[in-house]
C-alpha cells in the first residue's frame, strides 16, 4: 500500500504542476533554496498541525514545538551567515501528502514536524540527522479490551494517509490472518475523532504524538496506549530533495544545533516540562538511542 500511496503522490504532483504550467522536470533546473530565499528575504517552514509537542498552534495562535524550534534555529543560522538581518520566517500548514508538494514545488523550504525518514520517501524527499525516534503502538478506549495486535482480528484502525503504519499494519494483519479493515485520514485530529466516536477501533501512530491525547483530553482514563513496537520511526526535518547545496547546509545547521548543546536544551523544553500552563510534561526525558546518535551525527538511518 505504501508504493501506492507514493504513487498517489506523484500522480498528484503532475497534475498541480501542469495546472500552474510547470512541470517537474523544469523544476530541477530552477533556482536553488539559498537563492531563492536570498532573493525573496522569506524562509517557509512547512508543518503538520496538531503534533504536540513537535508542531502545533499554542494558546496565542503561534506555531511552535520542538521540531518547529530546531526549524527556527536553521533559520537564525541563515540570517546570519547570509547577512539577512530582515529575513522573514513564514508558516505553511499541510497535511500528509501536501508536505511532499510543498517542498516539490519550492512552496516550502523545509517540511518541519514528525516526518519519518525511510526509503520509500527518500525517493522523493530528502532528511537530515533525526532529531527523534517514536515507537508505533495504538491508541484504545481503556474499556475495548484490546492490549495488543491480535486482538484487532475482524476490527477496524485509522491511520493518517500516505504513512508508513499503513503498510505496517497491512503486513501483520495478513501473516496473522486478522482481516483488519484500515481507514486513512488527513489529520491525526481526524483520527482521534473517529476512535472518540466509535468509528474506529484503534488509532494507529507513533506513541509519543498518540500520549499527547493522554495529556489533552477532558478524561485520559478512558484510553490507553496498548500494543507491542510495530516499527522504530526516525523523525527528521524534511527537504526538497534535489538541492544537495542546500542539503549541506542545513546538515551543517544541525551538527552545530547539537554539538552547542542547543537540542539538548530545547529537547527538555519540550518532553520534560510543562507545555503549557493547561497541559502538562510529557514526561519523556531523551532516551538512549537518540542520546547516542546524536553523539556522531548522521543522516543514515536502519534502512538505508
């Protein structure tokens, strides 16, 4: 389902492009990322709302999150190592599959909240170093007696479109042979409102975006995160995938992020502290696996 899906993509990239006069192949020869944001004085950070604490609207209406926080960096970067002291950064909400449009069609320069890095993307993306590594597990109603995969036989999930769960969950329900009916959606809100409701029996994502609800909602108890590690995802900061000056540059913006202890920092800013006066700490100190890569930056991952 996953080459489906990223076929999908394609398909939808060729038509916004003819339906602008553009066409990808004319893409590749525009103007690189650090020209065109020299010349324009903007820097666009895309995101996908509502992925506390990565990347979601505060209180006041404001972007922010850890990943939106690294993203800032890279941006105070470019300010000065270009001498652009105006230098505009702008917001662009998107959703599972527009990420990938917004980066194709230089409508974003960076793509900046829980994208995993894995092969079938890198066919049309680029990442940096992980900045985070989520565990895929299931959101439950506490009451449904659901603890682990096998108990989804004959049920049904939703999942977030063009995400590698879709696939993961295809593959275990049929070596189990558990006929698991899977819905994808736009938005995780989306998601959780169909497991809220009773149209979905599990929701299915990364358990640190899955515990915000824990964290959100007027009665926490009545669900549970449940389930064995489906898959280890690496998170990492999104890029157009063929500018590789550019690419450069930003690997270079995280390995100073990291080696000035600066991510460190913003880490605990965001899974060991409050997030807000009305939700509380994730409680989530840095785990090992992130602890130690960090130690040699690199944007090689597993699956590589």
């Amino acid at each position: 389902m996953a080459n489906r899906s990223i076929r999908q993509v394609l398909r939808c990239w060729a038509v916004i492009a003819w339906s602008f006069g553009v066409s990808m192949s004319s893409q590749a020869h525009a103007e690189g990322t650090l020209e065109k944001i020299k010349r324009t004085n903007t820097f666009v950070i895309a995101y996908l709302n509502g992925t506390m604490p990565f990347a979601f609207l505060n209180d006041d209406k404001q972007v922010t999150g850890y990943t939106i926080d690294l993203c800032r960096k890279i941006a105070e970067g470019i300010r000065k190592d270009f001498k652009l002291p105006q230098l505009q950064v702008q917001f662009m909400e998107v959703d599972t599959v527009t990420r990938f449009i917004a980066l194709d069609q230089g409508k974003a320069d960076l793509e900046c909240s829980t994208s995993t890095n894995n092969a079938e993307r890198r066919k049309i993306a680029t990442f940096t170093v992980p900045h985070f590594f989520a565990s895929v597990r299931m959101l439950v109603k506490a009451s449904s007696g659901i603890r682990n995969w096998e108990d989804l036989r004959g049920k049904t999930v939703v999942v977030p479109r063009n995400t590698p769960m879709v696939k993961q969950i295809d593959e275990r329900s049929n070596i189990r042979s558990l006929g698991i009916k899977i819905v994808e959606v736009a938005y995780n809100e989306e998601a959780f409102n169909s497991l809220e409701k009773g149209m979905a029996d599990a929701f299915v994502m990364e358990d640190v975006l899955l515990r915000r609800y824990l964290l959100s909602v007027p009665h926490p108890e009545r669900y549970a995160v449940v389930g064995d590690s489906l898959s280890l995802e690496p998170y990492g900061i999104m890029l157009h995938k063929g500018d590789p000056e550019f690419k450069r540059y930003v690997d270079l913006q995280m390995v100073k992020i990291i080696r000035s202890g600066d991510i460190f920092k913003i880490y605990d800013r965001w899974f060991t502290k409050p997030i807000s006066d009305t939700i509380p700490a994730m409680g989530m100190p840095m785990g090992y696996l992130l602890r130690d890569t960090l130690r040699y930056p690199t944007d090689k991952v597993a699956d590589e």
